[in-house]
C-alpha cells in the first residue's frame, strides 16, 4: 500500500445495482410500449382509431422514455462517484500506472458516450483489472490480469442496439421523426418499429450484462480493501 485511505464504495454500489435494476425494468417497459404502438399506428392508419386516442398512446410512449432519461441521468451520477472512489482506492494500493486517474474516469463517465461506450470499455477494464484481490499492492503486473467477459458481451449488446437504432432511422429518442401530421408519424412508427425494438431488446441486454458486471466488480473491489 502506498498510503492514504481507502473510500468507501459498498453501499454505492448497492445502490447503483438498485437504479441499474430500476433502469432495466423501465427499457422492458418502454419496448413493451413501442410494440403496442405499432398496432395503434396500424389502426390510426385505417381509420380504427381516432386521434385523441392514438395521442393518449404516444403520451404513454413519452411518460416511460421520460423515467428512462430520469434513470439513465441517476445512474450517471453515481457511476461518476463510485467509480471515482475505485479509481482512488487502486491508486492507493499503488496500482501505477493507470491509464484512467480518477478525475479521468468523471469524464469518461459523462462523455463516453460520444465514443459509443468504447472508451467506457477500456476504463471498465482498468478497473476491473485493478480491483483483483489476489494482486498484491505495488505489484506491477496487474495490468496483465484476465478480464471478465461480461464487459466484451456489454460492449458487443451495446454496438449492436446502436446499429440496429441507426439502421431504422432514429433520430431522437424513441426514433421516430418529428412531424406535426398524426398521419406522418403512424406511418414512421409502423415503418420502424420492429428494428427499433430490436435496438431497444439489445440495449436491455447490455444493461442486463453491465448490472452484473458492477455486482461482480463491487465484490472483487469489496475483497481487495477489506471494506465491511
């Protein structure tokens, strides 16, 4: 050990799985909603459906991508601060040198995105690596230890959802263009809806992946430190 104290992060944690789960349950929500649009786009279409109607489904639609944005802002927040205290705590156990200090990792949480979570990846691996209990302090070869393939599935899930997001024509959230015709926008829900919600399927997969690799890497960061 180098020196200085180690930062909590256990109760972080904990509570970070809790909005991860949160944040999870709101996507299968928020795909569930965007397959019963696309029969009330149908029936907007033919007639079936009157506009006040399709509306009260499109409100639905923005209600749950609303506590999406709500819960993806959350978690950021707390992804900043725990990873922030991990990227402390390994610095403390003289894990030298890290490509991601600390201050570092605040950016990378905030504006990894522009990179599609790539760079996100390799600091996650970092991480990761830095956190393994049975690494000695100051042991120069922590680098080289084996990284779970949990974040490679992560970054693959979340590529893919990107892919199939841009191949059916997203641009905002949800996807579907901006139009002040009712009409025009039943028809880009109907156009679009199945690879959206092929983007949407893939994205809760890699939060599933991403829920379970903060579980796994919080216990190996637990271990390491001893904390209780």
């Amino acid at each position: 050990m180098t020196g200085g104290q180690f930062r909590r992060t256990k109760a972080l944690a904990t509570w970070l799985v809790v909005l991860l789960s949160i944040s999870l349950l709101v996507q299968v929500a928020l795909i569930l909603v965007q397959l019963t649009l696309k029969d009330a786009a149908k029936d907007f279409i033919e007639d079936n459906l009157t506009a006040a109607q399709f509306d009260d489904k499109i409100a639905v639609f923005l209600l749950v991508a609303l506590l999406a944005s709500i819960a993806s802002i959350a978690q950021i927040v707390l992804l900043v601060i725990w990873t922030f205290r991990l990227a402390k705590n390994n610095q403390v156990l003289g894990r030298q040198p890290q490509s991601f200090s600390p201050g570092a990792t605040i950016a990378v949480n905030i504006l990894g995105g522009c990179t599609l979570g790539i760079l996100n990846y390799f600091m996650w691996r970092e991480v990761w690596s830095a956190s393994d209990p049975a690494t000695a302090a100051g042991d120069p070869s922590w680098k080289q230890r084996a990284v779970t393939p949990l974040l490679t599935a992560y970054l693959a899930l979340s590529l893919a959802g990107i892919a199939a997001g841009i191949a059916g024509g997203a641009r905002q959230f949800g996807g579907f263009r901006t139009s002040n015709k009712p009409s025009d926008l039943a028809k880009d829900i109907a156009d679009q809806i199945a690879v959206l919600s092929l983007s949407g399927i893939l994205a809760a997969a890699a939060s599933a992946a991403f829920l379970v690799f903060v579980r796994q890497l919080s216990a190996r960061h637990v271990a390491l430190t001893g904390e209780v």
